[in-house]
C-alpha cells in the first residue's frame, strides 16, 4: 500500500471545495454580479424596491460613499435595454449564416474558432 503524497492530500482538499452543481445558488436576476459602476468600477448592489421594481447603485457609494456616483437604476430598465440589445445584435442574417456554418464544421468534428 503506498503511502498518501501532499499532491494526493491536495487534490482531496480541492474535491472537497469544489461546489456540485447541486450546491450551487441560481441567480434571481440574469445580469446578477455583471453590472459595474461606471466611475469607479465596483459592483452594482440592489438599494431598495420602489413601487415594486428593484433598483441598483453602486456599491462603493452604498457602503462607503467613497464613490462620486450618486445614480440609482431601475434594473428591470436594465435588462430589457441590455436584451433587447443583444436581441437586435444577435439576430442578423450574417451572424445567422456564420453561427449556421461554425455549427455545421462543428457536427463534422471540427473546432469552433473565435
């Protein structure tokens, strides 16, 4: 029997860190964690709910007021914009046809290349 190495001792330490994906939370919100301040590039936090509607602000500002940005944003605003964006961005002919060709190379074994 071989005695256990610190790389095997490692790797049973990791194991036990790594999340399954039944550990892991869902986001409540498809952009969660993807928003940063546009002035000193901290995270977006949630401030408060008015009239039913999430709004955010920056982080540095909310728990430091170290932040000149002052701004509150409708979330729901957000993500329509950001959606509706991709949505437009997303769905013309051409990256149609391109996403069509790179999914047929990649049925006939070949490599997706950005």
């Amino acid at each position: 029997m071989r005695a256990p190495t610190a790389r095997a001792g490692q790797t049973q330490r990791h194991r036990a860190h790594v999340r399954q994906p039944h550990q892991t939370r869902k986001l409540k919100r498809p952009l969660s964690g993807l928003l940063k301040c546009g002035c000193c590039g901290a995270g977006m936090a949630i401030k408060d709910t008015r009239k039913g509607r999430q709004r955010i602000q920056c982080t540095q500002m909310k728990e430091t007021g170290a932040c000149a940005h002052r701004r509150v944003y409708d979330l729901d605003a957000i993500e329509r914009t950001v959606f509706d964006g991709l949505k437009a961005n997303l769905t013309t002919p051409d990256l149609i046809a391109l996403a069509e060709g790179r999914k047929d190379s990649f049925e006939r074994g070949g490599r997706i290349v950005l």
